[in-house]
C-alpha cells in the first residue's frame, strides 16, 4: 500500500516522450490531486481529516480556486524535499539529479512541516522545560505537515528497503520494488529501455 508521501514524489514522472510530466504544474492540478488523497491523508490526520481538510477534499471551486496558490506552493516545495530523501535512500535518478534541493534543507522543510501535526520543544528560561507543540488547526499546514510527518514514517519504516529509482534514461520515478527481480518502475520502462540497449547495439557493432 502506497503512503501520502510516496503518492506526492510520484506526482513527478516521464510523460512518455521524452519530457517531465508534473500533475501539479497549476493550482487546479493540486485540487484534483488533493481530492484524490482523502484515503492517505486519513492515514496520517486521523478520521477527523475529513473534517479538518473539508474546503481542499470536497472544493466548492468558485470559493476556493483564488485561494489555491499557497497549499500548491506548500505541496510543490515539500514534494521537491521528499524527493530529495528518497534520492539519498537510493540512487538519485539520472533525470531528477540536477533538480534536487540540498539535504540539509529537505530535512528542515520535512520536520518542520511534521512538527505541525504536534511535536515536543525544549524551553529554557530558568530552568530546562519540555513543551508541548499542539498540532495545527490551519488546514494548508495540516496538508503540509501530514505529507513531512508520512516521508518520516515512510523512511524509518520497512517499506524503505523496498525503495527503488527507476533506471530508465529520463524516467523519475521511484517506486517501492514488489519482487527482487523488478528493475524497472513498469513494463513500458523495461520496454524502452530493451529497445533502446538493442539500437546501442546495432549502431555500435
């Protein structure tokens, strides 16, 4: 079963021809994207996400479409973070490689986000107090921070050792390997990939 963060890396694929396809390139993109994640983002938020993330999973458009930039600006970034974790948890894909983000920052955009959903601090006035930071009631952060609080459990978990990138020339995909033998992230990467070792190898000889 695929988790909330793994569903937003893979929002980045090869389009088939050669290029990037991006099922976030508008706003618009991201609400259709959102509507869709309901099951995962219950996984992470809890039954009341529902509730909580209401106005992005059952839009009334002429009321939120104005008010789009921000969340969509918020997934965008941390999705670019995401894949920077998967890329250290595995070998970068050759066509994402120059698009990634430093580590040091995906890892402060990634906890920072999770620390939203509720997380502990350290106080120090007089004395050294522990502090509880309760979770968020904004919805753009819940979104934001159910997506860091998923790659965190995604990445300590088991599933990690399943992580993939796939090798396909321009694909940038990673994908979660369901038998030892799989290489590619689908038949049509192993396909093309055949294809293209075959003409390698008629040009060369």
């Amino acid at each position: 079963m695929t988790t909330l963060a793994f569903a937003l890396a893979a929002t980045i694929k090869h389009d088939g021809h050669g290029g990037i396809a991006d099922l976030l390139s508008t706003p618009e993109d991201t609400l259709i994207w959102l509507h869709n994640q309901e099951p995962l983002l219950t996984q992470v938020l809890g039954p009341a996400a529902a509730t909580d993330l209401g106005r992005f999973l059952y839009p009334i458009r002429a009321e939120i479409l104005p008010n789009l930039d921000e969340p969509w600006r918020g997934l965008v970034r941390i999705r670019g973070a995401v894949r920077v974790l998967f890329a250290r948890a595995v070998a970068a894909s050759r066509a994402d490689a120059d698009r990634l983000m430093e580590l040091e920052d995906a890892l402060g955009v990634v906890n920072e986000a999770a620390d939203q959903l509720g997380t502990t601090h350290l106080e120090w006035v007089e004395e050294p107090t522990m502090r509880w930071s309760p979770r968020t009631a904004d919805p753009i952060d819940l979104l934001v921070g159910a997506v860091g609080r998923s790659a965190i459990d995604f990445l300590v978990g088991p599933d990690r050792a399943r992580l993939r990138a796939c090798p396909a020339a321009r694909c940038v995909k990673y994908f979660l390997q369901d038998d030892p033998r799989q290489t590619w992230c689908s038949p049509a990467c192993g396909n093309r990939e055949r294809v293209n070792r075959h003409y390698r190898k008629r040009t060369a000889g």
